[in-house]
C-alpha cells in the first residue's frame, strides 16, 4: 500500500508542476466547462458545487454548468470525468466517499488518472439521529445498539461512511449499514424512520438541524465541533475512528499543466471571496479548508492513507473473531 501511496504522490506532482513552455492553453477557456457532481441534487457535493460555479464563472469569463450524474458512491461521474478528453473542460467535485474506494485492491480507478486542483472544503462527520425520536445522545444509541440492530444510512458501501460503521459493528455493536445514493433521500430516512441513524455532516443537513428534526449524537473529530460543544467526539471517547469529509476539485490526469494552474488560480479566489468564507461558516466547516493545487497532492495521500489503515483494522478484527 506504501507503493501505491508513493506512485500516487509522484504522479500527481507530475502532473501539476507547470512546465515553462506550456502555452498551447492561452486561450483557455474558450467555451463552458462541464462540472460534474457525481451524487444527486440537494447534497454536500452539489451544494458547494454550485457555489463554487457561481463564483469561479466570473473568474473564468465562461459559464460552468454544474450536471449531476450520481451512482456507485460516485464512480458513476468519475468514470464519465476519467473518460472524457484531459482537456480542462470537465471538471468534477470528488468526495472522499468515492475517494476511500481507490485503497481497495480491486478498484476501478487508478490513482494516477486524476489531477487534484484544490480541495474546497473539509468537514467533521458524525451519527446523527432524528431529533424526536428516543436516540437523543450517544449513550442512548449504545444503550439500544444491545436489545436491537440499528440501520445505518449510508453514502454507498466501502465509503468512509461504511468503514465506520463497521469500526463499530466490530466493538459488538449491532449496526447495519443501508446505502443511499441520492442524499435526499438519505437525509428523509432517517426523519421517515426508514433508518435510525445517519452517517453525514451537519452543514449539508443544517435544514434539517435548524428545523429540529434531525440532531447529532456523535462525531468524528479530535476536538469538540464547534456549534455542537455537547455533542460527543470520538476523540474524547477513545475511539480511532475520524476520516473528515472532504471535497476536492479535479480533472483528468494529462491535463494542461497551464490549464491546472488556470484553475486552481480562479480556485483560490473563489476560496478567499467573502460569500464563500460565510458558505463555510454555514456548513460547520474547517475555515482554512482550501488546500491549492501544490498541497493537495499530500492532503489526499494522508487522508487515504488513513481510510486503508482504518479498513485493514477493521478486516483484521473481523477475521480473528
């Protein structure tokens, strides 16, 4: 797995260094540029999606029209991304949903078809329950984890989503994962009782938090999440599970390096325009999130990195049982 790490590392520092003699891109953009989301309408994905096409069009002088192609926790657009031409006029906005699928031996994707330009944001996830209902904390939920199986909603299977669950399914919790690809849908399981928990972050169910009918009971993070100081935190609990939500721009690998730079550039602007500054706020989302072009090579190294350990641990214990 350290192979595949490091011919990840190194491909992708290939493919965004800017070579001195690129200039076949000068004119680029000279037409709209296709920004895939890869998941249904209405969730995190396509929410900064549409932000972040609202404000980089100015930028880029074209229009970006975002198309949602959602399916297979979003391998459905990225096969569409990776097999469109590496000509910087198909974007798409990856999660680490999909993300997490390329440590797996026999993923569809390899590492090195894709070009990072930025990643726009990061955020905690967690367990949320519905606000009415009789899981109101974390204790509640280990309390009836042990007289019944409790359904999980989920992004897709062998999503972080999954792999978290299963980290406590094997502590002897009685969890089950249940996939949903469209997050709308997903969000109203768990107020429709179809699921008892939801494995999300709070920014891209803020409605349903604001309208006290969807409530978190346990999150992912090192620290108390701001917003939620009551809430419990695995950090605090003891349990070695976090993977933060993230979302990162990309392209196909082969891409113009002058094409690269032109993006990741309106990027960064988008990234420091005060609307955007107050889109992250919104979204309880980490407020230096923005991670250029130059950095995200190992951002994204060290977030799969741990996904594999947490997936292998995960195996191990389940294996010697």
């Amino acid at each position: 797995m350290r192979g595949l790490f490091l011919a990840f590392a190194a491909g992708l520092a290939g493919a965004v260094a800017i070579s001195p003699a690129a200039s076949v891109a000068a004119d680029y953009p000279s037409r709209p540029i296709t920004f895939i989301v890869p998941w249904g309408p209405g969730g995190g994905a396509d929410q900064v999606a549409r932000i972040i096409s609202k404000l980089v069009e100015p930028e880029l002088k074209t229009s970006v029209p975002v198309v949602n192609m959602p399916g297979a926790t979003g391998q459905t657009g990225l096969t569409k991304l990776v097999t469109s031409p590496a000509d910087g006029y198909t974007i798409e906005v990856m999660t680490g949903d999909t993300f997490a699928l390329f440590a797996a031996k026999n993923s569809r994707f390899k590492l090195e078809q894709i070009t990072p330009i930025a990643v726009m944001i990061q955020q905690p996830s967690g367990f949320f329950s519905n606000a009415t209902g009789p899981l109101q904390t974390w204790d509640d939920v280990q309390k009836a984890v042990k007289d019944k199986e409790m359904r999980m909603a989920v992004t897709g299977y062998g999503s972080p989503d999954d792999m978290s669950v299963n980290y406590f399914k094997n502590k002897g919790m009685k969890f089950q994962s249940v996939g949903f690809a469209e997050p709308g849908m997903r969000y109203a399981s768990v107020v429709g009782g179809q699921s008892d928990l939801l494995y999300e972050q709070a920014g891209d169910i803020r409605s349903f938090i604001d309208g006290k009918q969807i409530k978190p009971v346990l999150f992912f993070s090192k620290k108390p999440v701001e917003g939620f100081e009551n809430v419990a935190y695995s950090g605090k609990l003891g349990y070695n599970v976090f993977l933060p939500q993230f979302r990162v721009v990309i392209v196909r690998s082969g891409t113009d390096p002058a094409i690269v730079k032109t993006l990741s550039t309106a990027l960064a602007k988008v990234a420091q325009a005060k609307e955007y500054r107050d889109y992250l706020k919104l979204q309880y989302a980490e407020a230096d999130s923005f991670v250029g072009s130059e950095n995200s090579v190992k951002f994204m190294t060290d977030w799969l990195s741990e996904a594999s350990a947490l997936s292998q641990s995960n195996a191990a214990t389940a294996a010697a049982k």
